[in-house]
C-alpha cells in the first residue's frame, strides 16, 4: 500500500480552499473527507459540481467522488477519527468593526481535536492573525491531547485555484515540530508528482514550470506571518500603482506605460502594478486589515499598510468623481457598470469594487444598470435596491451615456467599440481596469477614460 493510500485526510470546511484542496488531494491518492455544514453546498458537490465558479474544479470533484476518494460528509465523527491529517479551512468572515471574526476557526479545531488521535496532525489552511497558531495549541493542550499543529498557508487564487495548487511558486509549512511540518509538505510533494494528469482531467493547461516549486519549512510563526506579508505587499503594490495614476491623471501622464517601463525593471516586476479600480475580494482587504491589527496589537507602527487601505477605499469614488467631471451631474443619466465579481473568472462579490461603483453612483442620483456573466445573482445582497440588473451587456448599455467596466470579464473586454458606440446616448466608456482596447474605442468615437490614462 502506497503512502498515499494509507492516509486518511479530512478537510474541515468546503469553501474555495478547502473544497479545491481535499479534490486534489483526493486525485494525489489519499482518501479524503470533506466535511460541511450546509447541506445545499453538500448536495451540489455529492452530484460532481462545485457550487461556485472555479475553472477546472468540476470535473475533479466528480472523478473522485465517483472513485470514492473524496467523501463530503458533515459529520466529525465519521471522519476525524479515521484521520492522520485534519486540514481547518472554515470561513473567517468579518466581525461587524472589519476584524476577523476567528469563532469557526477555533470552534472546528476544539472540535476536531476532541475526535483526533494522538500524534495526529492539524493543519491550519485558513489565513489567520500572526500568534493563532499558539493559541490553538493552548487549546489542544488544555484537552490533554498530543497533537501537532502546522500552520500551511495558502496561496492560491480564486479562478484559478486548480493550477494554483498543482503548479505553485511555494508551499509554506509551519511548526514547533519540524517532522509535523515535513509530513505536510510531502502531502503537496505527492500532488506534485500527478499534477499533469490531473491538470488534464480538470482541462487546463499542464504548465512546464521553469523552476521547481519551493518548499519551505518553518516556524509557526514565520509561516503565519509570510501569508498576511505576501498579500499585504501585492495590496501595496496595488495602491502605489493607484496612487502614481491619480498622479499621472493630473499631470496627462499614462500609468499603463508608466508601470510597463518601472515594471521592466526585474527588482521590481510588472505584477500587480494595475492601477485601476482597486482590490477586492476575500483575502486582501481583510488580509491588509488583519496585518494592521495584528501590529497594533504588538506596538508596531504600520502606517504604510493603513495608507494603502485608505488609497484603495478611495478608488470607487474617485472613479465616479472623475466620470462626473467628465459628464457633468449624474443625477438622472443613465450609467451602466459592466461587471461586479471582484476579478474576472470568479463569481465573488466579496469587497467588490464594481459593486461600490454602482452603489456610489446610485447616491449620486444616477439610474444604474449592472451586469456581470457569473455574479449578478451573488451581487444582489450588497447591490442597492435600485440597481437593475441586465442579463447581458447589450440590454445595460442601451441608452446609457456612461458605461464603467469595472471587471475585467473577456467577454466585457472584447465586447466591439462599435457597439458601445451605436447602443449608447452620450458614449462615454469608463475602463476602470485599464484593459479595453483604447485606439479601438477612440476610433469608434466613444470618449475613453481610464484610471491614470485617457483618450489621447
Ligand atoms: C489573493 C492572492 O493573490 C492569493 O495568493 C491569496 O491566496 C488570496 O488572495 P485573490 O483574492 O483570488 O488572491 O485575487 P488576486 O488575483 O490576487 O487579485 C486581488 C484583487 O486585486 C482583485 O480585486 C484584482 O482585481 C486586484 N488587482 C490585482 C489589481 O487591482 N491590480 C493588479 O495589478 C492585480
């Protein structure tokens, strides 16, 4: 019997991470049990789905569910303790003042710990505060249990979690118990030697990865640190971008060249310099918040990481505010915000920027029509009320004088300026994500604006 085979894994939680890493898992070999409360969530995944839009995910859960490697149950008891390795990926959503709310986190591993063996491992998956690690062991420590805890942040993105997990840069692991911390790695080591096979079942590209993945063994505290650091330094990246286009729209610069040139140089890289409507999402606005947090709490001044959530907040308003001064009052015009999922190829609204654009632009009076391909549905909780929802692009931008691309969808990028041009009163395109295809625009006579840039 393979390694593989004899080890029972058994993810707690079947959100994005947990979901995607107990079906990989299930594929690298082992059995896996994947364990969620909600039972809609549960049905779904049973019938070989997923219940939210992630390329290639699908087809993975359906073979392994078919092979009996991945097994979705609610039940701690049916599974933890036939489990070696028990991986928390529960939700750490927003307490009402913007902290992490961390009950779930400490409820499922209380839980799980009451139901696991001795010498067995746990694993935290979901992204939590520098010093949780510890915590959790006091907990553990005081039900008398010998357990290993290993903090395995994560690092994948929503869209593309599949070939994030089969080909990543680095796989962190973290832990007072350096053999608990190895085990884990072999855990991904293992993934490794399938992830072209299984790339091919999810049918994405397999990648010829140019250098090996790293992987890293640390301390626990390290390893909590090196996730909130990694985010907090793109969301940087981010608002220094932003913050250099709200310059270059002052002096007629262009931030697309701008950060092309800065970008060339290899100290810095191009990636994530998109200056544009701002982040979103699940991890980086509370990643930034929690860093933030965690260095108050610890005397640490950190006024650059509070800047960059002040820039990154400000970017919706500044986006409307650079439309009116370009078409006047928007109270009675009719704007149509193309795209509300955080980025395109996810149908996450979490802290979504084209959400806010709606929103602000419906306080200033205007009439909004919104569309998105995947999250319209999801977007409807935070929408305000008087925001219609158009089933495609053609029916929001009808009579519009403002269109706001907000989400960089493929089929909102490629959607013909002629179109925008005939279908609209007043044809001004707003590319709050600096990516549509400006001669076009201005060649069909629409009025470009974009974060940083204009028609020229
Ligand atoms: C992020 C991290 O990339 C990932 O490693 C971590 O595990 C989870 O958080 P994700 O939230 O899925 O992943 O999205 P990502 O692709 O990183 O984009 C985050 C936000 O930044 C999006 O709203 C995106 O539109 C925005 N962004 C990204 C920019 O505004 N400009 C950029 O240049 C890049």
């Amino acid at each position: 019997m393979s390694e593989q085979q004899s080890t029972t894994i058994t993810v707690l939680g079947a959100g994005y991470v947990g979901l995607t890493t107990a079906t990989l898992l299930a594929h690298a070999g082992y059995t896996v049990y994947a364990v969620e409360p909600n039972e809609a969530r549960r049905t779904i995944i049973q019938s070989g789905k997923s219940f939210f839009y992630e390329e290639g995910l699908s087809p993975l859960i359906k073979s392994a569910i078919d092979a009996n490697h991945l097994i979705v149950t609610d039940s701690y008891e049916d599974s933890i303790p036939h489990s070696s390795i028990v991986i928390g990926a529960v939700g750490t959503p927003d307490n009402p003042d913007g902290s992490m709310n961390l009950s779930y986190v400490f409820s499922a591993a209380q839980q799980a710990a009451s139901l696991m063996n001795d010498n067995a491992i746990f694993v935290q998956k979901s992204t939590v505060p520098v010093g949780t690690g510890k915590k959790i062991q006091e907990v553990f420590a005081e039900l008398q249990k010998n357990i290993f805890y290993v903090s395995n942040p994560e690092f994948l993105r929503e869209g593309t979690s599949v070939h994030d997990t089969l080909y990543p840069d680095r796989v962190v692991t973290g832990s007072d118990k350096l053999t608990a911390a190895n085990k884990v790695l072999d855990l991904y080591k293992n993934l490794a030697e399938h992830r072209d096979e299984i790339a091919k079942i999810a049918g994405i590209k397999p990648v010829k990865q140019k250098t090996d993945s790293q992987y890293i063994a640390t301390k626990l505290a390290s390893a909590e640190l090196i996730k909130v650091t990694s985010n907090a330094f793109l969301a940087l990246k981010i608002s220094f971008a932003n913050s250099i286009a709200k310059l270059a729209d002052s002096v007629d610069a262009d931030i697309v060249d701008v950060m092309d040139a800065v970008g060339a140089d290899k100290r810095i890289g191009r990636a994530f310099l998109n200056a544009g409507r701002g982040y979103g999402g699940g991890c980086f606005p509370k990643d930034v918040s929690g860093l933030i947090a965690s260095s108050l709490e610890n005397g640490v001044d950190f006024d650059i990481m509070q800047s960059a959530q002040t820039v990154n907040q400000s970017m919706p308003g500044y986006i409307v505010e650079k439309l009116q001064n370009s078409v006047g009052s928007l109270a009675g015009k009719t704007v149509a915000v193309l795209g509300l999922a955080f980025k395109s190829n996810t149908s996450d609204v979490r802290k979504s920027p084209g959400v806010s654009i709606a929103n602000i632009l419906i306080a200033s009076d205007a009439t909004v029509r919104v569309y998105d391909p995947e999250a319209a549905e999801e977007a409807t909780l935070d929408l305000h009320s008087r925001a219609t929802i158009a089933d495609s692009i053609d029916e929001a931008i009808a009579d519009a004088d403002a269109v706001i691309i907000a989400t960089a969808w493929n089929d909102i990028l490629s959607y013909p300026a002629e179109s925008f041009a005939k279908n609209m009163t007043d044809p001004v395109l707003f590319d709050a994500v600096n990516s549509y295809d400006r001669v076009a625009a201005q060649q069909a006579g629409l009025t470009y604006l974009g974060v940083g840039r204009r028609a020229s």
